[in-house]
C-alpha cells in the first residue's frame, strides 16, 4: 500500500511539472511569438521606464521573438517631467540580435513630446548594436517644463526661461554618450541674474551615466547680454569647460560693461570655487573701484562725491548720543526712527557709539562717535590728550547677500581741556570701500 501511494505521489509531481512548463511554454509563445503578448510586454515595458501608467498605442505588429513594430504610441504625465507632458511616437520598431537584453535593438520614427509652454520637441533616432544614433530638434523650449529633473541639484532647481532652435546629435554607447549641438539661449534667469539673447554651440562626452555622471568637453557662448539687477555686460566669444565634475566647470568668459561712460573690459577664469576675475577699463580706475561699479551699476566718482564730502555736525553728534541714553526707550526709538545695529565700545581709554539707520529699503547711513583719552608726562607734568574720531559712512543693498559701503573718518584732539574749538581732520589712511557678502554656514 505504501509502494501505491508512492506511485501516486510520484505520478501527480510529474504532472503538476508537466502543466507548470506547458504553461510556461505558452505564456513564452504568448509573449514572444504573437502581436498581441508582444505589445503587452512592451507596454508594461514602456510604463516602467516612463514612470506612467497612462500608456496607449493604436497597434502591433510582429512579434518579440523577430521584429515588433507598434504604431501610433501615446505615453501622457512622464515621471520627472513638470505639468502636463504627452510623448508620441507614430512608430516604434523592436527586435533582438542575439538572446537577452544585450541584443536589445530599437528603432524610433517621428518622436513628439510635449511640454508645458513649449514647441514640440521631435526625435528620431536606433540604437543598434549598443549604440546610440539619436537626433532632437524644438523650435522652443521652456526651462519650466523640466524643472523636476533639477530638483535634486539646488544650484539648477530655480533656473527659468527658454532656449530656441535646439539641434542636439546624441551618439556613443548608452553609458557614454556624445552631445553635439546648437542652440539659442533666449533667456535663462536665477536670483536676479540673466543670460540673453546667446548663440551657444557645445560638444559634450557623458560617461558612467548610470553611476557618476563626468562631463568632458565645453560649451561656446559666441555672444549676448548677462544682466544683473543693477548692471549688464556685454558677452564677448566665451568658454565652459569640463572635465570631470559638471559642478566644477572651468571657465574662461569674457564680456564688456560700460558705466557711465567708463568702459569695463571683463575677463573670468579659473573654476567658481577659485574664480581669478580682471578688470580693466578706460578710463583707468582700480580693480577695486570698478567692481563696485559693476555691483551698483554707477561710476565710483559719484558714489565716492555722496558718501564721504560731508563732515558730520556736532548736532548729529549730540543726537546719536542722546538716543543712547535714552535707556528703555531707545529701543521704541531705534524702532520708529529705523535705527539698527547699535554697538557701545567701553573700555579704560576708549569709549564709544556707533549705529546704522536705514533710510530706503536698500539704503542705510552709519555714524559713531569714539574717544580715546592718553596721559602723557611731559617733564614732570602730567598732560591728557583727548582724540575724538567720527566716523560717516553708508551702505547700499544690492541683494539680500550683497552689499556695498564705504566709511570716512574725522579727527579731532583736545589736550589739557582746552576749549578752543578743535580742529577736524580726516584720516585717509582709514578711509574703506568695501564689498561685503553674507552667507550661512
């Protein structure tokens, strides 16, 4: 009896093996030798790598295990693709040299996609034998429409604008490929800078595409206008290149400002971390003075004429100090008046005020006030000598990170108490100009 059930065990393992590779036996001939399983797989295929579940075509032809060619496919809301996007490709032909996906061979005609408040963007294009072999081409395309495929990197995340007349060849294996191509960058704008109107011819090696993205190669500016919120320079032939890192570009631009009648020749190279920036200009003014200028977008003999040709008064003296000690209302006061930044200098010698106040929303004055008080002993004789200095000064926002200023001071020296008016003198060694930017670490 046991030998019988044995049989039986043995019998039924058999069959159930026989069913499982006939019906896996069918479900290959399913998919591969027939135009309807065929066109599932694909679609199932397409939706993975599209990240879309809204995937249709008109119909298929062939099959997997020869040639598949299916016609008229529709693909809407592609994952990394902002608003609504729809792919079309009225034909898509698919078969396999050898067994695997290494034989994989696709060939591609009248590819369409389309993007929020762009032109069509046409492809066509094989990959045959590991190779790629593509063409695009748009009339216009909106940065917005990609902007999802930037939000892992926030240097590129707020980039806005369009380029025009996109020609691109994509050629090489899959994981390192050539760009080569032209464009016309219309406008691309980021925190209140801009590059317009700008020819720009590139030819660019992509390698280890899938693990860490090199770029080697350089992208041509031939000319155009960058602008920024109070300048804008003129692009001479200019260079990006890449070796390696695509955050890390080299840079060789050059470019013409004028301000004011003083012509600013612009030169910039080096990589963003290490920039080596050169300014010249005619007439001659300090690389210092002109990129103030270029900040600004006004001649430094007028801003130099505001900020330092007035001498502060005793009245304004006598003010500032009053609104110190004023005690728990200076703080109210400060507030009305749009005092900020109050700092007290009280040491042994050396004692002192200085405040900012603003006086537009991108401009602000600084005054303070200081006395240091020495004795000397002259020949037995004990004598104090009081040096009052005054500083003057002002500051202009020109983002929210960057602003530019200069400061003048005023000295004055009393000895013995003496009550003759002192004389006030500027000090020039401690005059500034400065450029400062603020940054969180």
């Amino acid at each position: 009896m046991i030998y019988t059930m044995n049989k039986k065990f043995i019998v039924l393992v058999i069959t159930i093996v026989i069913v499982l590779f006939s019906l896996s036996a069918a479900s290959a001939c399913y998919f591969l030798l027939t135009s309807k399983g065929s066109g599932f797989i694909t679609k199932f295929a397409l939706s993975k790598f599209a990240g879309s579940n809204d995937i249709q075509f008109a119909q298929a032809e062939g099959m997997l295990a020869r040639k598949l060619s299916i016609y008229d496919i529709e693909i809407k809301n592609i994952k990394g693709l902002s608003g609504e996007n729809v792919l079309k490709i009225q034909r898509l032909d698919i078969y396999f040299a050898s067994f695997g996906i290494r034989g994989l061979n696709i060939e591609v005609d009248n590819g369409r996609l389309r993007l929020a408040d762009s032109d069509a963007i046409l492809f066509y294009g094989k990959y045959i034998k590991k190779d790629l072999d593509f063409n695009v081409y748009s009339r216009r395309v909106d940065i917005g429409g990609l902007r999802d495929l930037f939000s892992a990197n926030n240097t590129l995340e707020n980039l806005s604008g369009s380029v025009s007349d996109l020609d691109v060849s994509i050629k090489g294996a899959l994981n390192e490929s050539k760009l080569i191509g032209n464009m016309q960058i219309d406008k691309l704008a980021k925190n209140g800078f801009s590059m317009i109107g700008c020819p720009v011819s590139f030819k660019i090696d992509l390698k280890d595409i899938s693990d860490k993205l090199e770029l080697h190669g350089e992208v041509v500016l031939k000319s155009g206008t960058v602008q920024g919120p109070k300048t804008k320079a003129k692009l001479s032939p200019s260079k990006i290149i890449f070796s390696g890192d695509p955050m890390k570009p080299r840079l060789d631009v050059r470019a013409i400002s004028t301000i004011e009648r003083v012509k600013i020749d612009i030169e910039l190279k080096g990589t963003i971390e290490e920039p080596d920036l050169k300014l010249t200009s005619e007439p001659a003014r300090s690389q210092e003075r002109l990129l103030i200028m270029l900040a600004t977008g006004k001649s430094w003999t007028a801003t130099e004429t505001s900020l330092f040709q007035q001498k502060p008064s005793l009245g304004v003296a006598k003010d500032f100090i009053d609104y110190f000690i004023l005690g728990g209302q200076g703080s109210n006061l400060a507030s009305k008046l749009g005092i900020s930044d109050v700092s007290l200098k009280y040491e042994k010698q050396t004692k002192g005020i200085e405040a900012k106040k603003m006086v537009t929303d991108k401009t602000s004055v600084i005054y303070g006030i200081e006395q240091e008080i020495k004795e000397n002993d002259s020949q037995g004789k004990k004598e104090t000598q009081s040096t009052i200095t005054q500083k003057i000064g002002g500051e202009y926002n020109i983002t929210d990170n960057i602003s530019v200023g200069g400061e003048k001071e005023l000295k004055s020296q009393q000895q013995n108490k003496n009550i003759q008016q002192p004389q006030q003198e500027a000090d020039p060694a401690n005059d500034k100009i400065y450029l400062k930017y603020k940054t969180e670490f």
